[in-house]
C-alpha cells in the first residue's frame, strides 16, 4: 500500500512539473497556423530613409510546387481598409525550395502600407493542397 502511495504522488508531481513547463502565460507566443506543404513562411514590412523594404518568404518541401503573388498595398489611412494594389511580385517553382522576396519601393508621404502573402500549393500531380494567405503589419510613412 505504502509504495502505492508513492507512485501514485511521483506520478501527481511529474504531470504538474510537465504541465507548468507547457503554460508560458507570462510570455505568449503568437498562434502559427498549420499547413499541409508549406514548412515556414512570412511577410515582413519596414521604413528606412524613404523606402518600404518589403520581405516575403515561403518554403515548401519536395513533391510538391506553389505559385506565389506578393502585394504591396497602400491606403490613406490606418483606420481604412481600402488598400489597393501598387505593386505585384510573383515566384514559383517545385521541389525542395525557399522562395524570397528582398525589393523596396519608394514610400509617399501620408499613406499607409502592407505586404500581402498568397500562394497556391499543389502536389507535383497538380492536385490542389492548400492555399497560403498572410498579411504583414501595416506601417505608415508620416
């Protein structure tokens, strides 16, 4: 009976301990969504000396292709979401692959900006997989 209470105290200290090491309350980290075929991806953007840096990519591993559109949109206003497309980018290909986008474009004073991420991915069969959509941070040129 004694060595059952023993196990069964090592057994409530051992599920606690791996619990409170899971819980990461104090610092969370964001919600990354799960994909079929993309291994990592995303989309930054950034203001430097009059320019909007824009960084995109997307990684996918072999037996699989995607086609890839970047946007870099803008609007007038933060509270506004009626951006239009300014400038379009796009890649593409099969097999083991991480495919970037690294570009700026000149920034006009009083507009907002952001990068969209939209990417078809599909076995190297051509059957549909997944669709891939992110959104970067907006950032505003004063």
């Amino acid at each position: 009976m004694k060595k059952a209470v023993v196990v069964v105290l090592v057994l409530i200290f051992s599920i606690s301990s791996v619990m409170a090491a899971d819980y990461n309350g104090d610092n969370p980290e964001p919600i990354q969504p799960e994909y079929i075929a993309v291994l990592n991806t995303h989309v930054q953007i950034s203001l430097s000396s009059g320019k909007v840096l824009c960084s995109g990519s997307l990684k996918i591993p072999s037996g699989y292709t995607v086609s890839i559109t970047w946007k870099l949109q803008r609007t007038s206003s933060l509270n506004s979401n009626d951006y239009s497309t300014i400038e379009t980018w796009t890649d593409g290909g099969a097999g083991f692959h991480v495919f970037t986008l690294n570009t700026f474009r000149f920034a006009t004073h009083g507009h907002v900006y952001r990068l969209v991420e939209d990417a078809n991915v599909y076995r190297t069969n051509g059957s549909f997989v997944e669709n891939v959509s992110l959104t970067s941070s907006a950032v505003r040129y004063p």
